[in-house]
C-alpha cells in the first residue's frame, strides 16, 4: 500500500489565476483521485522547481503529470514547455496545457513543442476524467 | 648642309631618340620654309612730319598700320619721323635728304604714305632725288589746294577738312544760351593754321556767335581767365601745344587741365581729346583717316593705278559724346543728333545688348522660377515625407497594440470569461444534483447533511466567484477602454515649470507616501520641457504610484527624482524596490501585464502601458534600468523645446 503511495503521480498545476486553479482541483477532486497536487503561480516558479528535481537526480520527476496555463507572469507557459521538451530528463513527462486562449496558432506551436493535450478552459468533469483516464 | 645636320643627327641617335629626332627635323623644315614665301613682300615707307609721341602722329600711324595689316599683305614697313615740331628749316630738310638717300639708295618701295603738310613740302623738293617713280599717297593735309602738289605724277592726297562749322552747330544745338565761345589757341602751326579757318567762319555766326580768341598766354593766365568766364560762354579748344614762355604741353593733359578748371563746358574737335575733358559732337579721327589712307595703299599695291584714285576729303558723319560731360552739363541725351556714339556710358552695355540682356533675364528669371518650384517641390516633399514616416511609426504601433490588445482579449479577458463559465457549469451540476435529490425523494433526513453543505457553501462560493469575475472582467474593459482612449485626446502643449508639477503631484499622493513611509527626494533643478500638463501629470503619477507599489518591504524605501537635458530633457524616478529582472524590461510595458500579481491585488496591469502610449503622443520615450532586487531607475525623456 505504502509503495503505491509512492508511486501515485503528482499532479502539478500552474496557473496564475486562482478562480482557474481551484475550478481544475475541484473537478479533479470530483474523479475521485487521491493524487497529490503541487500549484506554480508563474513559469519561473515553475522553472525553479523543475531544475532543483532535475538536480536531486531523483527519478520522482518521472512521476509528474503537469497542467499548465500558458499566459503567465514572468515566464509563460510555451517557454516552460520549450525548457521542458529540450531537456532530457523532463522530456517524457506529460506536459497538458490548460489556456483560455482557441488561438489555432497557439495550440499549433504547443503541439509542435510536443504537449500531450491542449485544453481550452473552462476546465471541467469531462476534461478531469480525460487526464485521470490517460495519465494517471 | 641640312643633309649634313641630318645624316650626323641620324648617326648620332639611337633609336629611342629617333621619334624626338624626326619632330626637331619638322621644326627646322619648318622654320625654313617661312621665308621663301618672303619674296612676294612689298616695302612700305611711312614719312610722319612730326615726332612719336605726338598724340595726333601716333594715333594716325596706328590707324595706318591697323589697317595694312588687316589686308593680310606681306609687308615690309619701315616708319621715318622727320620731327618738324622741333627742328624746321631748309637746311634740316637738306640733312634729312643726305640722310634718307643714305639709307635707302638701295631700296625700292612700293608705296610711300606721306603724313601731314610738312612731310608733302619735303617731299615736293627730294621726292625725285630720293625715290623716283615710287608713288605716295599725301594724308594729314590741312588746307589742301592743287598747287600743293602742281608738278608731282605718280600721287593722290588725302586732305582733311575743318569741322569748325559742324561744331559750332553742335554747341548752339546743344546748349540754347550761348553766345560767346573762348578760343584757346597757340603760336604753334596748327594753332595758326586753325585760326584762319576760324577767321573765315566767323562771319557765318553774326548776331549768333561772338568770338574770343586767346593765342598768346601763359598757362597761369590762361586757367585764370578761363575760371571767371560767364555762364553762356563755351570754350573751344583749337591748340596749346606750347604756352607764351615756350613751355610745352601734351595735347591731352591740357585738355584735362582746362576742362577741370572751367565753369562752361570745353569743345574740341580733334577725337582723341574725347573722353579727357570734352563734350564731344563732330571729331577729326587720326585714326580713322590712318584707316582711309591705307585703303588706298592697300589698292595701289594690290595693282591699281594710283593717278585714277581722285583727291579724298575726310567725312564727319559720327557724333562722339562722352558721357560724363553730358552728365556734368545736363545736356539731354534725346538731343543728340541720331546715331551719335556715347563713350564711357555706364549704361551703354545695357542699350547695345538690350534684347540679348533681357533674353538673358528672362532666362535667369524662368530658371529661377524653376529652381524656385523645385525647391518648394523638395520641401513639400521632404514634409509629407517626414509625417508619412511619423504616420508609418504610429501606424506600426497601432498594429502591434492591436496586436497586443488581441491577444490580451484572447487570454486575459478570457479568463474571468471562462471562470465565470466553469464555476456556472459547477453550479449547474449542483443544482442537477439538488433535483435529483428532490425527485429522488428518498433519504432526505439523511442527506440534508449534503443538501444542506451545497445550498449553503457551495453553491454560494460558486456564485461569488462567479461574480467577482464579473467585476474584473468590468474592470479589465474599463481599463483598455482607458488606455485605447489615450488616443483620442486632444493635446495642448506648452513649457511645463517640472519642479512645480512633481510637486503637486507628490502634494495629491501625500496620504500614500506618509502610510508606506516613503522617503522622497526631487532634484531643485529639473529642466523645463514642452509637453501636455495633464498626460506628463498622469505619466509621473503611475510611476511614482508603481515605485511605492512595488516598494521593499524588507527596508525603508525612498524615491528620488531628478532629472537633465540633452537633446530631450530627460527625468528620472528612482527607487530601492523589489526591481525587475532583466528578461522582464520589455515585458513591463505591455497591456495586463502584472510583475507580480499575487503579491498586488489591486493593480490591472496598465500603468506602464498607460505611460508608454502617453509618451508616444508626446514624442517622448522611456526606459528602464533595473536589476530584481536593486530598485529601479524609469526614465522618461520628452521634447525640451517646440518642434519645428
């Protein structure tokens, strides 16, 4: 029991806004996942995070399943994938982008950086059981 | 002997001389052959009567010799100046014989051209001595009669005629009151000669013309009796070549002298004096009467027989005026008979070359028209040139603010857009669930717990989020509406007093400075600029606003402004805030954008795109120096003076 603790992925959510954030954990919630969630209010916080793991060496960072806004202060959430998708530890870790924006443009380049979904808000039950069902 | 020079030059060269070699043997050959046409050549003698220097013998030699060589004949002249003005007697004229048969024994001219009275009295006792059979042409010869030259063949005369007649004309013509005339004459020759001309015209001018005639003075006397004379006098000038104490003069300066020193205006009548001190009117030319003699010359020794040429009078058919002396007398230039010629006349380029000057003019004036045009054209040019940039800059902004606006409409107005639609969504499930509950029927005592946690928490957690999205969303429009409204107003600018105006701004945001406990410190000496009071008030206010938000809490926190003038004058806010990284300074300016929106709850992220697009207006400009953590310098330059 305790290993599958462990082993439970850790879901990330970085989003600025925090009407956005606690409508993502609420419906996440409502899946009935048990899964814990870490939020990043802003892409450097976010970038902070990620290079300190990738300093432990600790493989935990395989276990990370993230939701990013892509309109944030300080770093935005494209450059975070970029930094993410030319890294090779952080690679394989699924990256879903959560943005208010349909911009065809947008979703085309958060594509071709290689993120596994792109999700229009509003976040919902629908789209919470998508990403219990893919990647958890 | 050329063969020689040749044929050793040849040998004596090498070859890279040779070119310099055959163009020294042109030259030679060249020089050579000038003389060989020599022989066509025809001698001429000149026998002057007078001395060189004398102005009449001087000018009368240079017409004759202008003229010989405008013929283009290969002429051999030689000139013989008997200077009877100083030696005169019949034993000089036998010495000049010995003297001319010496010399020219052995030549034979083609053609003599005997000048003046006493050269045709030599020449009527040595002519058949010295040069038998040579023709003569006799010019300069005053009171001309046949018996002068009885006996003579092989000879034809130019004689020269008085035009004392035409003068005295003139002078009545020309100056209506008149009636005296002052003759300065001499004991020399000619003034001799003249006098008896003038002793048979006089009569003519009875009751018109009374004469004065003054042969025998000296120069003292003379300009003292000129000086006093009345006002209808003329004076005429026949000769004063030499005064009663036998002191000399030259023609000209004693014609100068006179006319300088006379109260009436001076006549002469002899051409050369024109322009030395006399009015003008009908001249004997030396000059041209040289000219006349030698065109006769000319056809003898082209051939033609010098006893058909018929004796010649000299013609006076140009007036000659000198301007200065009609300006001196007023005398009109409209009297003066038609077709006189007017010498030293300022204005005389002007009237012979009327119809090209003003062609010229015009052509100057068109071109200036022209150039006048084009200019104006460049100028036009250059201005629409210059606001078509401008109009470009502010159209490239306006498209990237649209841009900005568009992608902010995409993302941050979208946001409280899609949590309002969530947490609608959230609240409909609930309110699906409620139903269920209600149709359901079942177990309500026991689920009144749930029902109970909905309607009273959930439900209305949802709807105040809800609403609070509602509000930001207001607020976001209001605050793009706010900065797209920036610009539309209208600007009035004029020199702003900067200490003055920070003053009352810091003075209206006292409350805030006193509760952060912020340190402030303006510069006594901030430049003036050119700008819009109200825009600069509001640049500075959100940046001094921005300074205190985005103070460190950490330490006590100060503002200094100050500012200096360049090219612009430029002001600078200081502060020891938080700062701003440096991948971040571009970022700052745009529309919603928040340093740290946690951290401020209260700002919509415009304050610096607020400025931005202020100073655009304005012409200014503003940039950031900071590091995160060292505080912040913002600086904005605006326009010190007027725009041309």
């Amino acid at each position: 029991m305790k290993l599958d603790i462990d082993r439970k992925k850790i879901i990330i959510i970085a989003d600025d806004d925090d009407d956005s954030y606690i409508l993502e954990e609420i419906y996440l919630r409502k899946t009935d996942i048990k899964n814990q969630i870490i939020r990043f209010c802003d892409g450097e916080e976010m970038i902070d995070f990620l290079k300190q793991e990738e300093i432990k060496g600790d493989p935990l960072w395989e276990k990370y399943i993230i939701l990013m806004d892509i309109r944030m202060p300080k770093i935005d959430g494209i450059s975070v994938l970029e930094f993410m998708k030319k890294n090779s530890c952080l690679q394989k870790t699924p990256v879903i982008m959560v943005s208010a924006s349909s911009n065809p443009n947008f979703i085309a380049q958060c594509r071709n950086l290689g993120c596994s979904d792109y999700f229009v808000k509003p976040f919902d039950f629908e789209k919470a059981k998508e990403i219990k069902n893919n990647y958890l | 002997m050329l063969y020689n020079i040749i044929t050793a030059g040849i040998l004596y060269v090498n070859r890279v001389k040779m070119i310099k070699v055959v163009r020294l043997l042109i030259y030679i050959c060249l020089g050579l052959s000038t003389p060989l046409y020599g022989y066509a050549e025809k001698k001429v003698l000149i026998l002057c009567s007078y001395h060189q220097g004398y102005v009449w013998t001087d000018e009368l030699n240079r017409g004759i010799l202008t003229a010989l060589k405008k013929s283009g004949l290969d002429l051999d002249i030689r000139i013989e100046y008997m200077d009877t003005k100083h030696y005169y007697n019949g034993q000089y004229f036998s010495i000049l014989n010995s003297i001319y048969k010496y010399k020219y024994s052995t030549d034979k001219f083609n053609i003599i051209i005997s000048c003046d009275n006493d050269a045709l009295k030599f020449l009527s006792l040595y002519r058949g001595d010295l040069f038998p059979g040579t023709p003569v042409i006799y010019c300069g010869i005053n009171n001309y009669e046949p018996s002068l030259v009885s006996g003579q063949s092989n000879c034809t005369v130019v004689a020269e005629e008085y035009n004392l007649k035409e003068i005295f004309d003139n002078i009545l013509h020309l100056h209506e009151n008149v009636r005296n005339i002052f003759v300065v004459s001499d004991k020399t020759t000619t003034g001799t000669n003249m006098e008896k001309v003038l002793a048979d015209i006089i009569p003519s001018y009875e009751n018109r013309l009374s004469f004065h005639i003054e042969n025998d003075l000296t120069e003292e006397t003379l300009l003292e009796k000129i000086k006093v004379l009345p006002d209808d006098t003329a004076i005429l000038l026949v000769s004063f070549l030499k005064d009663k104490n036998g002191k000399s003069f030259d023609h000209i300066k004693v014609t100068k002298l006179i006319s300088d020193n006379s109260p009436v205006p001076v006549y002469g009548y002899i051409s050369y004096l024109l322009g030395y001190g006399i009015v003008g009117g009908s001249l004997k030319s030396p000059f041209r009467h040289g000219e006349i003699t030698s065109n006769l010359a000319i056809d003898v020794l082209k051939g033609k027989n010098i006893n058909s040429i018929p004796v010649m009078y000299e013609k006076f058919d140009t007036n000659f005026y000198d301007y200065n002396q009609l300006k001196r007398w007023n005398i009109n230039k409209n009297i003066l008979p038609a077709g006189s010629v007017i010498i030293n006349d300022p204005f005389k380029f002007y009237y012979e070359n009327k119809r090209k000057l003003l062609s010229i003019f015009i052509i100057i004036l068109i071109q200036t028209a022209i150039i006048i045009l084009l200019i104006s054209n460049v100028v036009k040019r250059k201005k629409v040139q210059r606001r078509l940039t401008k109009a470009k800059c502010e159209l490239e902004s306006k498209n990237e603010e649209i841009q900005s606006v568009v992608y902010a409409a995409s993302h941050d107005l979208r946001t409280p857009l899609v949590n309002i639609h969530g947490f609608y969504k959230l609240n409909k499930e609930y309110f699906d669930k409620l139903n269920q509950f209600i149709s359901a029927n079942i177990n309500l005592k026991e689920m009144s717990e749930e029902i109970s946690h909905i309607i009273n928490e959930k439900i209305p957690y949802a709807f105040n989020i809800v609403f609070s999205n509602i509000l930001r969303m207001d607020t976001l429009l209001n605050g793009l509406l706010s900065v797209s409204r920036i610009g539309d107003i209208k600007i009035s600018l004029e020199y702003l007093d900067m200490n003055c105006l920070i003053a009352n701004i810091l003075n209206q945001m006292s409350f805030q400075i006193k509760e952060n406990n912020i340190k402030i410190d303006v510069a006594p000496n901030l430049p003036q600029c050119y700008s819009d009071r109200d825009m600069t008030i509001q640049i500075f206010t959100n940046l001094i606003s921005n300074s205190i938000k985005y103070r460190n809490k950490q330490t006590d926190s100060f503002i200094k402004i100050f500012g200096y003038r360049k090219d612009e004058s430029v002001y600078c806010v200081e502060d020891n805030g938080i700062g701003i990284p440096q991948e971040y300074k571009d970022k700052i300016f745009e529309l919603y954008h928040r340093l740290n929106p946690k951290d401020s709850k209260d700002g919509e992220g415009l304050g610096l795109t607020i400025v931005k697009r202020i100073l655009f207006r304005l012409n200014g400009r503003i940039w950031v120096e900071s590091e995160k953590g060292m505080g912040s310098k913002f600086y904005v330059a605006l326009p010190k003076d007027r725009v041309k």
